[in-house]
C-alpha cells in the first residue's frame, strides 16, 4: 500500500484560521456555494442533501449553495429556500450533520433579481433594480424566458431588506453558524452596484454612495439580527455572469468596499468562476484589485487547485481559498490533498446526482 503525505508546499492550506473572536475555522479550506437544484417541491432540504454536505464536513467551512429567502427570489428548479418551518426544520438536519462531524456551515442567502422567474412562484413581478431584463431562459428549462424586471419601489426595498434579515434569523435557527449574503453573479444585489442594471434616479441610483445603498443596507440589517462575526458577503466587481461590464462600476467598488470595511463583518468572498480572468476597468483581476481596496478577510476562488491555492495565500493574494466543482467530483477533497491522493477530475455530468 502506498503512503500518502501532504506536500510540504500545502501547509498553509492547513493552519487554522481565526475569522473573529467567534468563529475559528479548522483549515483554509470553503467548500464554495454549488447550487444542485435538488430540494424537494416545497424547498426543503432533503435526506441525500444532509449526506451530501455531512461527507463534506472536514472543510474548514461549508457555503451552502443558494438557498432563496422567499417565494420571489427563484429563478431555477428545486433551489431550497429558507422561509418556511419546514425548510429551516430540513436545514436543522444538515447542520446538526456537519457539526456532529466538527464542520462549520453558512447558508448562502440568495434572491435571483432579475434572473428570477414567475413560473416559480405563480406569477406576479419579476424585481430587480431597473428594468432592464437579461437575453435567455431559465436552465433545464428553456421554454421560461426571461422577463423584463419592476424596479423595486422604496417600499419593495424595505421590504427586501426586512426579508434578508428574517432568513439570517431563519438561519440561526436552523444551526448555521452564520451567513454569506449572494451578492455577487448578476443576482439582485449585483444589480444594483453596476451601471448596466441600475438606472435609477433615485437614492438607490447614480453615485456610488446611492448605487452601494441597498447592499449596505441588506448587510447592516443582517448584521443587526445575527452579528458582524456571522455576516459574509460574496460579490462580483467584475460583470462576467449575467451583466454587461461598465467601467463607472470601478467608482461603484472604490466606494463601496471601504464602507464594507468599516463594518467588519466575517469575510468578504470573491463571485468568479476563474479568477485569471482580468478586467480593464478594475486593473487586472478581480481578487487583487479587491485586496487593494479591502484589507480584512478575503476568500479567493474560481479554478484553483490546492497548490495554486496554497501559492497565492502565500504571496497574501487572498487568505482563504473556496473550492467549488473539484468539491462536486472529491466528497473528500480536503483528505485526498492532505493525504496527496489524486483527486477525481469534475465533469458537467456529475451534476445529475448528489454524491
Ligand atoms: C456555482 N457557483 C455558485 N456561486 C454562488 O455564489 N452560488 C451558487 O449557488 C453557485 N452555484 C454554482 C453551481 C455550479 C454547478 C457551479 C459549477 C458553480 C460558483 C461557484 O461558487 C464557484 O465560484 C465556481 O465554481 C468557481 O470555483 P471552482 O469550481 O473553479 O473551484
Ligand atoms: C440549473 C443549474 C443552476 C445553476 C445556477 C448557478 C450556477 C451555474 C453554474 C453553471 C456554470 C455556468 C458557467 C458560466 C460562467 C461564465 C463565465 C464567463
């Protein structure tokens, strides 16, 4: 039999990490947030569901996948949601899962904007920042095109706002040790910090002090409810999902991440799916012009692997790494790399069944 040893190289991957006075994560490692699309008809969590993340449980930290915090918030098949007894009493059952086997859980907190569709939750407004509605449909569900957004009213807002915040109270309730707010991909709080989704007048529009309104308000309220050292938030300053680049959005970010800064919440979390992707407007790529304008915790993803990984903690590119499809195709990707056993290599097709 062979002996696997962990390189020396990927230490660092290894070394507990303290997030805040109330959370100490075991390694380096988060498993991203990996929508499945695999909740039962009413959104709750399933069975294979508590399985699947229990066998994921030595990351360092588990972002669910996006779980929606009402009816509206849908845009795609059987996502879980996080607004009813039942799917917080589902949820109950993941988290007691990944605790009995020592792993820590946020829920990612999600409304879809204007990638949301009717046809989920019987009709009535699509909302997002402005109406400015995406080309396509719906995944596994071509024949849902897209629909033009209702801007969100004042009172819509708060609204949202209120409802963010029910769902990380939701989410306490369930077990999770805190949550990340989905910011990022193009979904509705992206649409309002970049100039192709927002068009508003109005304080929510225009400057980047208006445009940084409501994700700021989304994360204060959050916060009130559940606490700073509980609070993530994942964003996108580079549009490559769901949005067209604007180089105004620059403005957008060079405002908005000191003012997340000041509120010291537990990470803030790269939305990318490869983060060798560069942008004009942001002076490379998404990450580092990040860890220019944001100096605590930074979560690094999008197509790395362990020793890339490891390579860029050590440079201080970033100081967590989330890792998303080879934790599709790997279950136990934390102790194939620790025990450097070659890992699974991901394919589309395993996104058919949860392992
Ligand atoms: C994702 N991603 C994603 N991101 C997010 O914020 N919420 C989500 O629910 C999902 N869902 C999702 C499903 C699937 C099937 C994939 C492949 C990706 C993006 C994901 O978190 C991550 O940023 C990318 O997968 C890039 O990381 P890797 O896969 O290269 O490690
Ligand atoms: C029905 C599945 C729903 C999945 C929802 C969200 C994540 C989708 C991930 C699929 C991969 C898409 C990759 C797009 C990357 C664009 C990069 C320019």
């Amino acid at each position: 039999m062979t002996t696997h040893t962990t390189p020396n190289s990927l230490a660092n991957l290894f070394e507990t990490y303290t997030l805040n006075d109330t959370i100490t994560l075991n390694n380096r490692f988060l498993m991203a947030p990996l929508t499945r699309c695999m909740a039962d008809a009413d959104l709750v969590p399933t069975d294979d569901m508590v399985a699947y993340y229990a066998r994921r449980a030595e990351a360092g930290l588990i972002i669910t996948e996006a779980t929606i915090i009402r009816p509206d918030a849908q845009g795609y098949p059987n996502t879980p949601g996080i607004f009813t007894q039942a799917q917080i009493a589902g949820w109950r059952k993941v988290t007691d899962a990944v605790h009995a086997k020592g792993g820590k859980i946020f829920v990612q907190l999600w409304h879809t904007g204007r990638v949301a569709h009717p046809h989920f939750f019987g009709g009535g407004d699509v909302l997002a920042a402005s109406a400015q509605k995406i080309e396509g449909s719906v995944p596994r569900m071509r024949e849902l095109t897209y629909v033009t957004p209702k801007p969100a009213t004042l009172e819509d807002i708060q609204g949202l706002v209120r409802d963010y915040a029910k769902a990380a109270e939701n989410a306490i309730e369930a077990g999770f040790d805190g949550v990340e707010i989905h910011g990022a991909n193009g979904y509705l709080i992206d649409t309002f910090l970049h100039h192709d989704s927002n068009r508003r007048t109005d304080e929510y529009g225009g400057t980047p002090a208006n445009m940084s309104r409501f994700a700021l308000e989304v994360v204060d309220a959050v916060v009130a409810r559940i606490g700073k050292d509980r609070t993530g938030l994942r964003i996108s300053p580079g549009a490559y999902f769901n949005m067209a680049a604007d180089s105004r959005d620059r403005e957008v970010f060079d405002y908005f991440l000191p003012e997340l800064e000041a509120r010291d919440i537990a990470f803030v979390h790269i939305g990318i799916f490869d983060d060798s992707m560069e942008f004009d407007y942001l002076g490379g790529r998404a990450s580092s012009y990040v860890r220019a304008h944001y100096g605590k915790t930074l979560v690094g993803v999008g197509s790395y692997s362990a020793e890339t990984a490891s390579a860029a903690i050590a440079a201080n590119k970033f100081d967590l790494i989330a890792i998303g499809r080879p934790f599709i195709a790997n279950p136990d990707y934390v102790a194939r790399v620790r025990d450097g056993v070659e890992l699974v290599p991901y394919s589309d097709e395993m996104l058919a069944s949860l392992v």
